[in-house]
C-alpha cells in the first residue's frame, strides 16, 4: 500500500506501509525492538535487514506510512526534528549558502546559525513572504532554500509554489518545514518543493510521548544521500517510538479536523476580547497571506498567536492562571498548550532578531489541543479576566 495514490487520506493512515504480520496474523505492526538479525550464511541475509541502525521492519513501516501521507515517494524517519533538518544541512558543503525564512523554530535558527556556520555553510535570513526580497538574496553560492510555513510563531504563510519556482531557476533545491500544517492540511512536495521535513514530536505523534523527525522526498538521487547520512551519522529514531508513530498517524485526519475546528474557534473569541491587541490566524481574513493559506491549506491548523494589549503583566497573569491549557514547550498534541516565546521557545534566537520578528512581551502562542472547545475557552476567559 505504500505508494497507493488511489485511496483516501484517513485510509492511507492507517492502512499505508502496513500489512498483517505474516508469521502470526498480527494486525499491528511488531515492535521488533532488535538490533541485529541473523545471517544464513556470512553475508547472506535472511530478509532485508542487517542491522537496526541500517533498517529495522518497524521502522520500515512508518517510514513507508508517512511517505504515503506527503504523496511522495520515499520516507526516511530520524530521532528528533532537528536531527532531521541537520541531515539536509549535511548534504550541503563548506561554502555554500542556504536562504533560510526570517522566523524559523528557534532550534533551526540555532542549527543554521550556531553549528553550520562553524562548518562554513553561510545562512541569509529573508522575509520570504515577499517572493522580490527572495530573488534579490540568491547568491553564485546559494545552494538551498528552507521554508517553514506557517511560520512559527508569528504565523506567516510563504507561497511554496512562488518559491519552488524561484529557487529551482536558481539551481537552487527547495526544502520545507511541514511541522504545522501537516501532510493533512499541506503537501509541499505537490507544488513544487524537492524535500519535506517534519518534527514528528508535533501533530504527527500526537500525544507529547516521543520525540522524532522525517525526510519525505520524490527525488530518488536525494534520497540515497539522505539514506547514507541517516546511515552514517546514526541519528535514527528508537523503535518504540517508531511504534509510536504508527499508532498515531492512525488518527492524524480525525485528531487534524478537530485541532483546526477548535483553533478556529478560539482565534475567534480572542479576537472579539478586550485584553487582546491582535490575534494572529492564517483563517482570519485579517491575516496578512490569508490568501496564499487558502491557496495551498486544506485548512488552517491548530496553531493561534496573540499580542496581549499590557505586554508582559499580563502575558505573565493569564500564563499563570490558565487551569486546561498547559504551560508548557512544543505543540501538537490532543492536549492545548501556551507558551510565551520571547522567554521560552525563541530564547534562543538573538534579541534585535525577536525583535525584529515581532516576538515581544505580550506575544503568546497558543497550541489548541482537541479538548472540548467551550471548556477551553472559559478557562481562557478566566485567565484573560
Ligand atoms: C519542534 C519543531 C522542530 C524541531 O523538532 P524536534 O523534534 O523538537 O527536534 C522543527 N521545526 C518545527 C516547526 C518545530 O515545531
């Protein structure tokens, strides 16, 4: 099932790269919690597999489920978001230079700018919200593009199509960041990008239990390269975890249906209330690339961003009273939580940068989990009171 572009996406979810165990009539997917397999006789395998850090069956199956989700042709998973995003990273070579969007996840912006650039990869940091600023920062140099859209935390939405066509008439290779929008919501290999990245510790895990990446790609040349470093530099995820993820992509276009009803929801409340300046929503149609979301979004996602009107007072009262949603990092799963970037998730990204990027004192994020959506809104009501 694992290239079947007949069926539909629920199907897909649970049924792609899966199939009963053949020796038992399971119809989950084994753990096969093994590192190594035996041989017949030396160098002759038995199945397909050698050794887990190589491939594992368990492994082999969401990796095979994933790729099905993106439309694309091949799926290979990694321990973590970042680890992910280091091995595109690694196929560049010192001195070249990567186009990198101006309002990344923090861990990028310090991947990007604190260990590549020690290996001579130069980064430019763009507003790519303008295709004009874009074209205008390609240099002789300028290997590879990384888009995150919608951007985190202020949301913005890149035209992927706009910047595909860009990028490939530069030579350069399109990579983005799918975390938010999910392979339900946004398939950027379809319009026009060469690699899909995923923190799998979001929406796609689901349930804040494991942290995990992936490499979703059509391009057979860049797979083996991606392969070889996910080979060679070990970063692969454990097998429980892999488990893990089969069992929540399950669930991804019912957990997804509601995130984005909820967030709708709230974003909408928060818009009508006093304390609030603004409420940043890719579905509001004040939301400055509301037209390029509705473009290339199935729907908006789960992800809501305000500006409190008292900055940081009460960005610290309404964090510390909320009952529902948790205080905490990360995003994505069934449960809501809130956070405040400037002092939490984007600490890491320099101040004139946070600044620049409107990250400031009274910008919390909001992660609308899949709780009941009256529930979630009066304890947002008696925070904001
Ligand atoms: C969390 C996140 C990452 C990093 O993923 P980890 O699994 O935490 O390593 C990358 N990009 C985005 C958009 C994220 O939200």
């Amino acid at each position: 099932m694992a290239h079947d572009h007949t069926h539909g996406f629920g199907t897909k979810a649970i049924h792609a790269g899966q199939a009963p165990d053949p020796s038992t009539g399971a119809i989950m997917t084994p753990i096969y919690q093994t590192s190594t397999y035996v041989q017949q006789s030396p160098g002759k395998i038995i199945g397909e597999y050698d050794y887990s850090r190589a491939a594992n069956p368990t492994r082999t199956a969401i990796e095979a489920n994933l790729a099905a989700l993106e439309g694309a042709k091949h799926g290979l998973c990694y321990s973590s978001g970042v680890a992910a995003t280091g091995v595109v990273l690694h196929t560049l070579s010192a001195g070249d230079n990567v186009l990198l969007c101006d309002d990344v996840y923090g861990g990028t912006n310090r991947l990007f700018h604190r260990v590549f650039k020690q290996l001579g990869v130069e980064t430019t940091l763009v507003d790519m919200t303008d295709l004009n600023k874009l074209e205008d920062a390609f240099k002789d140099n300028t290997r590879l593009v990384w888009v995150e859209t919608p951007t985190n935390p202020t949301l913005k939405c890149i035209d992927i199509e706009g910047v595909a066509k860009i990028a490939h008439a530069k030579g350069a290779r399109l990579a983005v960041d799918n975390t938010f929008a999910t392979p339900y919501l946004q398939n950027p290999l379809a319009l026009g990008a060469d690699v899909v990245c995923h923190s799998t510790t979001k929406y796609i895990g689901g349930h804040s239990d494991a942290i995990g990446g992936a490499l979703l790609t059509n391009d057979d040349e860049l797979h083996r390269e991606l392969k070889f470093i996910q080979l060679s530099e070990g970063a692969v995820p454990g097998i429980m975890e892999c488990f893990l993820l089969l069992r929540s992509t399950k669930t991804l276009h019912i957990r997804m249906e509601r995130h984005c009803a909820n967030a709708k929801r709230v974003a909408g409340y928060l818009s009508e209330h006093g304390a609030v300046e603004k409420v940043i929503y890719p579905g509001l149609e004040s939301h400055p690339q509301h037209e390029i979301a509705k473009k290339q979004m199935r729907d908006f996602g789960g992800m809501v961003t305000i500006y409190l009107k008292d900055g940081l007072d009460k960005a610290r009262t309404m964090l510390e009273r909320v009952h529902l949603f948790g205080l905490a990092e990360s995003l994505g799963g069934v449960e809501s939580l809130i956070e405040h970037p400037a002092i939490m998730t984007h600490a890491s990204v320099p101040p004139e940068q946070r600044e620049q990027l409107g990250i400031s004192d009274g910008l919390v994020r909001l992660s609308v989990g899949i709780e009941d959506v009256e529930d979630l809104i009066e304890d947002l009501d008696q925070a904001l009171a």
